[in-house]
C-alpha cells in the first residue's frame, strides 16, 4: 500500500565505520608542502598585476587590436578607459568598409573619436538610391576634410558619389581608391582656381563606370600622380589612353586590366612615353608579337604581370613571351597570371619567373 508523502519515514543515518574499516591515508613531506602552497599566495603571484595597473601605452596597444564597436563599447567601463579610447593614436587608421554604420553614429564616431589624428580611412557606401546612406556619404566625406588635415588615404567602396566633385575632396591626399563607385561624367573636368588634390600620388579607379576618355585626358591635372590603377574601366579607349599618357609621364606604376585597351595599343603608348615606370600590370587581351617587341625598349621595368587567358590557339607560346622578358635589363619579377571561366574572371596563379 502506498504512503503518503508526510507519512514517510526520515531515512536512517548510516552507521559510523569502525577502526579497521576506516581508511588510512599516509601523507608525505612533499604533499604537505604542496598543500600549503596551494593555500597561500607566492611572492610571485603576490606580485600579478591587474589590467587596470598596466601603463597606458600598454592598454593603448591592448585597445588597437579591438575593432571599432568594441573600443566604444569598452570606453562606457571608467573614465580612465573613456579617456583612452579617445587618444588619437587609436584612431589613425580606421576601416570602415564592414559595418552598416547608419548616419547618425557616423556622425557621432566622427566627431567625438575621428579629429587631427586620422591618417588613413575606409568607407562602405550604399549604391541604391532608395537607402538613406547615399546622400549622407558625400557629406560625410567633406566633414572628414574639414576635421581630419592630416588624412592622407582614402578607399570608398559602393558609394553614389555623384553629387561629389574631386575639388571637395580632402586636399591633404595622397593615396585615393574607388571601387565599384557612381561618379559624375565631369569629376575630374570641375573648373577650380586651383590644382585639385596637389599631393595625390596613387589613384585607384576599380569599376567606376562613368569615368572616360574625358577624364583620362584630365589625369595630367594632377600634378604629383606616380602610380595609376585602371580597373574594368569600359568607356576608356586607346586613343584617349595614349593621349593621356603623354601628359602624365612621370608613372613608376601603371596597372590596366578588364578594360577596353587593348594590349598592344597600351604596350605602345608605355613604351613611347612611361620611360620611368618600374612596375607593370596589364590584361594580354589582342596582345602580339608588335606588342611584346615594346616590352624590350623598357629598361627601367622591374616587376610585370600579364593576365591571360593564355590558352588560346591563336595566342603566343608562353616560351616566346618569356623569351622576350629575359632580355629585359632589370626586370626582376615576371607573373604570368590565367584567367579561366571557371573563377568567373579571377586570376589563378599558372607561371612565375625571376630573374
């Protein structure tokens, strides 16, 4: 019959072991002292010290490696923290290209943490012109002009830049990269009483439709430009390339590929006017023996690359290609890079030759 649970009885205590049954234990020195040290504190990790014990330049270092959602969130900690995250030296070099940063935390991020000290930023755009970050990317930009003075490279990637002139942008450049940007067909054409961005030495244009032959033209203005990134460029021609090239003749680099040149045409206009340049990358897109007979008339070139595809019947031999970079002086790396249809337009490694 079963019990109700108030009706059961208290379980017995179990009974005491008697002497024989009780386990013996023999302890030596060596566990006792062990134990005791377990127990106390050595004047070693007496000597430990909290995070908080640390230099700055130390903590400094420790907050570099947090990305940025993470430094402002640790600066809610103490005021000590607040007052670290703040330092300048954490907010040299910022990318921003990751994260869906609305505007108004833009806004806030530029101007408590982002000043004087900014020397290289990255920015992620919208190209959609329903989303609210189109409009504000232009602004953004003008403002990091004006609070950032000592900026000297700037990347900006998806970005409706239409309404942006290179006149508003940071005169203080000297590395600019645009992927996959909308800018207007006069960018580069804007009348100013000055020289627009007079300390700019790399530019990188990667998928910027609206940039032509116009603009091509207009590189010579400026000035200090020593390395040049075209990248699937399609209202560019040979015609405006060589036109252009006579202007701008003082390029250590030049990289040319997915764009409408064509090889030997750009060989051509490289051969007759870029006596300097030094490092060379181009698509082998109607490339010939006339074209590669260009290669052997720069002698200042240390680094080519020719993207292929190299497998077709009609094209050169590798074997002659190659041929014809070992009479180049100073050429000291050669790439020979194949483009297939299975990496859907990516470049694999296939031949590497030094010299």
């Amino acid at each position: 019959m079963n019990q109700c649970p108030d009706q059961l009885s208290a379980p017995k205590p179990p009974k005491p072991l008697s002497s024989s049954q009780t386990p013996q234990h023999t302890y030596k020195a060596e566990d006792l002292n062990s134990s005791s040290q377990a127990m106390y504190p050595t004047d070693a990790e007496e000597s430990l010290v909290t995070i908080v014990a640390l230099p700055a330049y130390v903590m400094l270092r420790i907050f570099s490696f947090l990305c940025i959602p993470e430094r402002i969130r640790i600066s809610r900690v103490c005021k000590l923290w607040k007052m670290l995250v703040e330092d300048f030296s954490l907010w040299r070099h910022v990318d921003l290209t990751s994260m869906m940063v609305k505007a108004p935390v833009a806004r806030h991020l530029f101007q408590r943490y982002l000043g004087s000290g900014l020397q290289s930023l990255s920015l992620g755009g919208y190209l959609i012109s329903g989303l609210n970050g189109v409009k504000y990317t232009p602004v953004l930009i003008k403002e990091v002009g004006r609070r950032c003075p000592h900026l000297t490279r700037l990347e900006v990637h998806i970005a409706f830049l239409r309404t942006l002139p290179i006149t508003k942008l940071p005169q203080s450049l000297r590395s600019l990269e645009l992927h996959s940007c909308e800018i207007s067909r006069t960018w580069l054409l804007e009348e100013s009483d000055f020289s627009p961005l007079p300390f700019l030495q790399h530019l990188v244009l990667d998928c910027v439709p609206a940039f032509n032959d116009r603009q091509l033209k207009a590189l010579s203005r400026l000035k200090a430009l020593c390395s040049l990134e075209l990248v699937g460029l399609p209202l560019v021609s040979d015609e405006g390339l060589m036109v252009a090239l006579t202007e701008v003749n003082g390029l250590y680099n030049l990289k040319v590929v997915n764009c409408s040149f064509s090889a030997d045409g750009l060989l051509q206009a490289v051969g007759q006017h870029l006596q300097k340049l030094q490092k060379l990358i181009i698509s082998v897109k109607g490339l010939t023996t006339k074209g590669l007979s260009q290669l052997e008339r720069m002698d200042s070139l240390q680094y080519l690359e020719l993207n292929g595809p190299f497998t077709r019947k009609d094209f050169l031999s590798t074997t002659h290609i190659l041929s014809v970079g070992l009479k180049m002086p100073r050429l000291h790396t050669f790439k020979l890079l194949e483009s297939t249809p299975q990496t859907r337009g990516m470049s694999r490694p296939w031949l590497i030759s030094g010299k």
